[in-house]
C-alpha cells in the first residue's frame, strides 16, 4: 500500500516483509530508526519466529548473523560508519564463508573529525570486502532493494549491502508503496541453504586455507561475482514483472540520447542531478545522468556501452580517497580503457553538505569549459582553505586541523544551511 | 513546488511538523517530501526541517535554500540565525509568538512581504491550552493551512490523528483548528483578506 513514511521505516517493514529469522544489531546514527522499529516488531510478535538480539557492539552484531546464517537461519542487520568499520573483519569473514547476510548501510561519514551525516566513505572503504554492494536513489528504492538482496544472496550463498544515504534517506517522508505479504512471499522463496551447520550431518565451514589454494578460492570467489552481475539484473527484471516497478538493476540512464556529457554518481544525489540535467537541457547542453545501482560487482561492460558514444564523463561521488582522488572514477575510468572519453572527478557532498542544483548546473558548464581543476571539490570554501594554508606555512605548532577550520568558518558567518 | 523550511530548537517538534505537513499533503493527493537538518541531537540546539509540497514526483534532495513559506516556531531564533535566508519576496512567515511584528523588531524588516503573508500566531499558548504544554508545532500547521490554502485543514488533522493516537491526537487536531482560526480572524482584522498560494 502506497503512504507517507519515514525512509527507516519503510525499510524496517520490508524487512518484516522478507520473514527475517535472526537480526542482531547495534544501534548507531542513523540507522537508528530501522533497528529500534524493528526490535520493537519483534517483541509485538509481528516478525514471526524471529529473534532480535542486543549485541555489545557491531562487531557482536555480525558475528551473532554468521552463526545464525551457518546454521541455517535468514539474517539481516544494520549499521553505519564507525560500526560499520568496527564489524569490518567479521565483514569479511560473512563473504569468505558464502553465508547469505543482508546488511543496511545508512551512510555516513566515517571520523574523525567525528561526523554524522551523509556521504559514502564507510560503504566505499568496504567496496572489496567480497558483498555485493546495490545503492538506492528513493525511499522506494531502498525498500525494493531489500527484497531483491535476500534472494540475491541466498541464489548466489553471497552476503549483500543496501546501502541508503543517511539521513537524506533513512529520515525523509516520502511516499512508499510497500507490498504485501502473498507477493513478497511469491518472489522470495523460503531460505533453503547451500551449505548448513546441522549436528546430524556434521561438517566444519571456515577452515584455514594456505598457499596451496587460497588463490583458488579467491578466483572462485571473484568469478561468483562476475556471475551475480547477470543474476542483480534478472532480480530486478523479474522484480519489475512482478511489481511494475524498475527498481534496481546494473545502471540506468536518463536522457542519454545524443548526451555529449554524461554525469554519473549512486544513491539519493541522482534526483538532484535529474533536475540539473533538466536544467542544462533547456539551456541547450546535451547533457545525461547515468544511475549506478550495482557497484560491487561492478558492471564495466554495461558502464562502457552506456558512455562509449559521449564525448566527457563526469563522476560526483561523496567519497575521497585520500592523495589518490575519486573512488567511483578509477573504476569508471577502468571500464572506459582506450577509449580516449576523459574522465573528470567530482568530490561532493562530504559529511553532508547538500549538493545543490544549480552548483551541479554550473560545475557542469565549467568542465565543458575546461575550467576546473582535477579532482575539483564542489562548493569548496576557498577562502577558508587558504588562510588555513598560509596559517600553516607560519607556524609550525598552528594546532588541530579540524578546530581550526571551524573556527575560520564561524568567523565568516554561520549560514542558514 | 512549495519549499516551506521549519526553525526551532531541539525538542519542540520540528522535525515532526515537517513530517506531519507531508503527511497532511500526501492526504490531499499531493507529493510531498519531508527532512530534517539535524546536527548533533541536543535539546534547545537550533534546529531545521524542510518540507516541499508539488503536484509531481518530487526528484531533488537538495536543503530548502529558497523557501516558499518559513515556520518559525521559536522567536529567540529570530536575532540569532539568518532565518530569513533566501525567503522568496512574495513568500509566506508564521511566527510562534505573543508579541507583534513591531516588538519582535522585525516589523520594517518584512513590511515589503505582500498584505496577508506574515502573522504571528500565539501557537505556544494554543499547545498549553490544549495539551497542557507549550507545543507550538501543531497549532503552527493549523495556521498553514489557513494562511496558505495549500493543505485543507481537515488534512492536516488527518495527519495528525494518524501520528498520534487517541486523546492527543484529537488535542493536536483542536490545536491546529485554534491555530487555523487565529490566522483567519487576524488577516480579517487587518483587512488584508486571504492571498493563498499557488497550489503546486
């Protein structure tokens, strides 16, 4: 039924949706809202036989899905930056064991300086951790993308993060249509586990791999995900048979034909762009959007055939990786190999600064000029950066970086937003 | 579009009423989309919410820089924060006060906003009549849908009876129709009459 709801809170109850078994989770903002939704469905006795466990820390949470997975039970938690960062090693190990966790990542920042609002560092510095990684544009979106995942990761024995911008997201009421039970039932199938702990036919799972076949495993593990790249796009078609939704999928292009430049980025910043390219359209500038919903795997051959005919590619990404650029671009400009398209890095909405239109319009004119600089920083306070620059080139003790900032900030004016 | 940007301070309700107007727009058939501007969640800590109310899928997430309408639900904000940033010139403000234009010093400020745009509305003695507490939030969506026209009323109640069950939805409900009323009886007064907006 289509209302008006809290992205958390339509997230929360697609999961009730996918009869959950075990969830286990920690709360951290702010995926808050989806966690304490759901435990307290749990306790109303509205989730089945499912059991919600408090867990001492993220890292408790994941470990608690590993074991509930292995033996059999569907499992699903969420977190966010630091948690996300703390759980990191049992973050491989649910890949490594091919055990089917869907995970929630509400992004956001990743400290210090501490932060809590959106950008996507805590997903990206987990990119090669072995999950599937699918990125939702909507409220709807997100909720759909939890569907899909549990049946990607039990067809696949793959653990798959939806990852949902926080706050922009997670706290916005927007309109969600959320199916019902008989439909959600019809296109996830009970978990019916590929490999399962059972004490009446013992096996071990996690044994020490050494020289003589790690690489093996991981060639496996890498050609597993290469074969998930058919199987998140079948998901999503048959989901829209299903549902007469798009939701999903590898990448999806707006107002690609005739694009001479193309904009590409993932999550809730798509929107936004739409309305630029609108904008830039009515100007006459030949420009398109390219969605990535899909990054892990990451669909090169799809990326290549939507740009091969543009003549630039702009990649905004809220992520930075540090004396190296964009994240997103590399990857993109991998997928783009010899075919002479340049490739321009756009680092945006950082800690949650909120990406406007009209600076993505006029980014958009300076990188046909040929104006910015590589990789250009969007609405960079340039002001501040230099004098904290010429501060430190004056003292060497000039103190804490983040401080410092903040303070030159306030000194030119608190703005509204 | 209708942008309207909500300000006040942690704990009276702000990002609720943003919530509690999409709700009431989507009641009415709209699309609405509503947010916060949270920063560290701490009681008394200025806070903003934004709403954007449209006949059509609403696509951008960017923060509401050019509001159609401001809610201000607490006026020691006033002096302090740039609340009038970007405020469209033939926009709508609702203040949450007992004093006047003049007293709150900001009289000639907004005395080039079109006649029946601007009101000052007691919302905080409306919240302890009806629910024993200085709730300004509900009152203040009741005087929206007067001033602006854009919400029925009986939407925005709707909204409300949702999201708070029983007894204090239907106070929150009564809130928002004394909200309503005040801002229909002082733009009578003033002689102003009702300018609603655009509907979409």
């Amino acid at each position: 039924m289509r209302a008006q709801l809290e992205g958390s809170q339509a997230v929360a109850e697609a999961i009730v949706l996918c009869r959950p078994e075990v969830i286990a989770a920690y709360p951290i903002s702010p995926q808050t809202h989806i966690v304490e939704r759901l435990s307290r469905m749990v306790k109303q006795g509205d989730v089945g036989r499912c059991q919600y466990l408090n867990v001492e820390s993220e890292f408790g949470a994941l470990s608690v899905l590993i074991g509930a997975s292995a033996a059999g039970a569907r499992t699903y938690t969420a977190t966010t930056s630091q948690g996300l960062l703390f759980m990191a090693e049992a973050v491989y190990n649910a890949a490594g064991l091919g055990l089917p966790i869907v995970m929630t990542i509400a992004n956001r920042a990743v400290g210090a300086p501490i932060n809590i609002w959106n950008d996507h560092s805590d997903s990206m510095a987990l990119r090669d951790a072995g999950w599937i990684q699918l990125y939702a544009e909507t409220n709807q979106e997100a909720a759909d993308l939890h569907i899909q995942a549990f049946r990607l990761a039990e067809e696949l024995s793959c653990p798959v993060m939806v990852c949902m911008d926080g706050y922009i997201l997670t706290h916005a009421y927007e309109p969600v249509d959320l199916p019902d039970q008989a439909s959600v039932d019809a296109f996830l199938p009970a978990f019916s586990p590929v490999q399962l702990l059972d004490p009446s036919e013992p096996i071990s799972i996690g044994a020490m791999v050494g020289p003589e076949a790690f690489t093996e495993v991981k060639y496996l593990a890498h050609q597993q995900h290469l074969r998930a790249l058919t199987l998140v796009q079948d998901i999503s078609d048959s989901f829209e048979r299903q549902f007469h939704r798009q939701s999903g999928g590898l990448c999806t292009g707006y107002r690609m034909t005739d694009a001479d430049t193309i904009v590409i980025a993932l999550g809730s910043v798509i929107g936004t762009i739409q309305e630029a390219v609108d904008g830039l359209r009515n100007e006459g500038i030949a420009v398109g959007c390219l969605k990535i919903s899909c990054y892990r795997p990451f669909p090169s051959q799809q990326i290549r055939a939507a740009l091969e005919s543009s003549s630039r590619v702009i990649v905004v990404e809220k992520d930075l990786a540090v004396g190296m650029g964009g994240i997103v671009s590399a990857d993109v400009r991998m997928a783009l190999n010899g075919l002479h398209i340049p490739v321009h890095t756009v680092i945006a909405g950082l800690g949650g600064r909120s990406i406007s239109t009209e600076s993505l319009k006029q980014m958009v004119r300076d990188v046909r000029a040929e104006r910015l600089s590589e990789p250009h920083f969007l609405d960079l306070n340039l002001r501040v950066v230099d004098e904290e620059l010429a501060r430190r080139r004056e003292q060497r003790r000039a103190g804490p970086l983040a401080e410092q900032v903040i303070r030159a900030v306030n000194a030119i004016g608190t703005k509204v937003v | 579009m209708i942008a309207i940007r909500f300000h006040g301070r942690g704990g009276q309700g702000v990002v609720t009423a943003a919530e509690l107007l999409s709700m009431a727009a989507f009641a009415d058939g709209k699309h609405a989309q509503a947010f916060p501007s949270f920063g560290s969640e701490r009681m008394g800590a200025p806070v903003m919410a934004f709403c954007r109310i449209d006949s059509k899928t609403i696509r951008t997430r960017e923060a509401v820089t050019h509001p159609d309408m401001l809610i201000v639900q607490d006026p020691t904000l006033l002096h302090q924060v740039e609340i009038f940033s970007g405020l469209s010139p033939d926009g709508y403000v609702l203040i949450n006060s007992t004093f006047s234009l003049a007293e709150l010093g900001i009289g000639d400020f907004l005395k080039s906003m079109p006649p029946g745009h601007v009101c000052v509305v007691p919302a905080s003695d409306i919240g302890v009549k009806h629910m024993r507490h200085p709730i300004a939030n509900t009152p203040l969506l009741g005087a929206f849908a007067g001033i602006t026209g854009v919400i029925a009323l009986e939407s925005v109640q709707s909204a409300m009876r949702q999201k708070f069950s029983g007894a204090l939805g239907e106070a929150n409900a009564a809130a928002a129709q004394d909200g309503y009323d005040h801002v229909i009886a002082s733009l009578a007064r003033e002689g102003s009459g009702l300018h609603h907006a655009r509907t979409t």
